[in-house]
C-alpha cells in the first residue's frame, strides 16, 4: 500500500517553510497556492506537520487543503474482502435545498444520526454530474447512483442495497439517470484501530467533532477503514456503524454520514463496468 498525501498551502507561507522545488505554485498569477504531493513516510510529510501544528497555537492555518488517498498492488486489491467506497464525484445543491425533507425529531439532538428522510429524494436535474455512477451531495452525502449501474447490481443479484426514484425539484417527475442508494445491511462497527480527526496533524484530542453518544466517530477519517468482521453480514454493499462529518450548528447545511463499503464481488463488477465517480480502499477486517 502506498498512501500519499496531496496539500494546498497559501504560496507566500510556502516560499517561507518549504524548498522552491518542493511542489508545484497553483494560480492564476502564478502565486497563489503551493501543490504538494508526498508520500505520508516522506520526512517532508512529518516537515509540514509540524509546521502545520505550529500554525495552529497561532490559530492559523498552514495547511489550507488536504485529501489522503492509498494506491495497491494488484495482489494486494485481488486479496482483501472488503473495500471502502470513496465517493468522489460530489455536486450541490443538496436535496434539502430541493424539497427533500428530513424529521430530525428522530435523531441525535447533538449529531442529527438517526434522523429520518421522509419524501422522495428531490434534485435539481443540471446539477447531476455527467459520465459518472455512483456520486454524492456535498452537504448531505446523499448518494446517487447511475441507473445503468443499478440496473447491473440488481441482475447480478448484489445483496445489502435498495434503489429509490430520485424526482426533479419540482416534484413533478423522476430523473431516470439515477436512483438514491438506501443501504439495507447490518451496519459494520468500525474497529478501534482506525483513526479519525480535523486533518492528518490533529487528532481531534478535545472531540470537538465527536458525538458524545459514539453515533460519529469525527470529522474526516484518516487512516484505512478497519471494520469488525464479525460485524460483517456478508452483504455487497455496506454502511458503518459510527458516521463521520458534523452537523452544522446554524441551520442543516451540513450532515453527518456514513462510511460506505463493498465486498470484492462488487469491485469486480465496478471494475467490469468501468463505473466511475469513486475510488476504493481496502478496509481490513479485524
Ligand atoms: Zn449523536
């Protein structure tokens, strides 16, 4: 496995902390953002951390972006059981902002977990990513999934997921593109092993993003997913126990949601489609 971290830094903070051929400089005037992608056992990976967490006492911010991503070997992927399901195709607005409505009386008074969806899921047509199956509402999580991918799933037999309509925000129609993904299998513990926090530098110690009540884990994970086995019921398609994200204090613009994962049946059929719109990881069972 190799796990590579990609960083966005303010340029006037990069020419200041890191080397000129560290990177690439990202902008329209050819000064605005440093790009730079290491390997996470780089010594430059642990450089940026600390610079980073400097920054933090000072309640700034060195590191502006980041995203961790892992990359296998074929034998590696041909061997494990279980993937993550990383969405990465993600659009807005949201089904909330299109008449989609949620009773959150039925969730955590602190997280929202638990809260119910009551209607159809609404979306607004032109917002819908092109050439791709499997995609997610930014704020929401909501996930989509194309009809061609659905209509595969469904004639292999690939077990733990229901598809439901997806309306236009009008109401009046379905969008016939693409179904909502409802998750039906027992919901997978995520093992202790797996680490979670704000960023890849700060573990979250005052659990900021925390729910009391476990339902969410924090804010972003940053580890592999490492799950229960004997949580696992077998299904294709899965969702975690504990949820990561946060609930937005003003308003819903944000919610919390769970983790996604798929048995190797279902990467090969992915992987046989050419489906796009994700990346998948290996989540090891413990
Ligand atoms: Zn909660």
């Amino acid at each position: 496995m190799r796990e590579i971290a990609d960083f966005r830094i303010a340029e006037r903070h990069a020419r200041s902390f890191l080397d000129p051929e560290d990177g690439q400089v990202l902008g329209p005037l050819g000064g605005d953002t440093r790009k730079l992608v290491l390997e996470t056992h780089d010594i430059r990976y642990a450089k940026v951390g600390r610079i980073h967490r400097e920054f933090r006492k000072q309640g700034r911010f060195f590191v502006l972006g980041w995203s961790l991503r892992r990359t296998y070997t074929k034998k590696e992927l041909e061997a494990a059981e279980l993937f993550q399901l990383c969405v990465r195709a993600a659009f807005e607005p949201s089904g909330d902002e299109c008449g989609t409505e949620y009773d959150d009386s039925a969730g955590c008074p602190r997280c929202c977990f638990g809260a119910r969806q009551l209607n159809e899921l609404r979306l607004d047509p032109g917002s819908l990513p092109r050439g791709k199956d499997i995609a997610r509402t930014i704020a929401y999580s909501e996930i989509i999934v194309s009809s061609r991918l659905v209509e595969a799933l469904r004639a292999q037999g690939l077990t733990g997921a229901r598809f439901h309509p997806v309306l236009r925000k009008s109401g009046r129609g379905a969008i016939e593109d693409w179904y909502q993904l409802e998750v039906t299998s027992r919901p997978v513990g995520v093992a202790p092993v797996t680490r979670f926090g704000i960023d890849p530098f700060d573990p979250d110690e005052q659990g900021e993003y925390r729910c009391p009540r476990g339902h969410v884990a924090g804010l972003s994970v940053l580890s592999e997913l490492s799950v229960v086995r004997e949580d696992w019921d077998g299904s294709d398609l899965c969702a975690t126990k504990q949820w990561v994200g946060y609930r937005s204090r003003n308003g819903g613009a944000f919610r919390p949601y769970p983790l996604l994962l798929v048995s190797q049946k279902l990467r090969r059929l992915l992987g046989g489609l050419k489906a796009k719109g994700f990346e998948l990881e290996i989540a090891p069972l413990t």
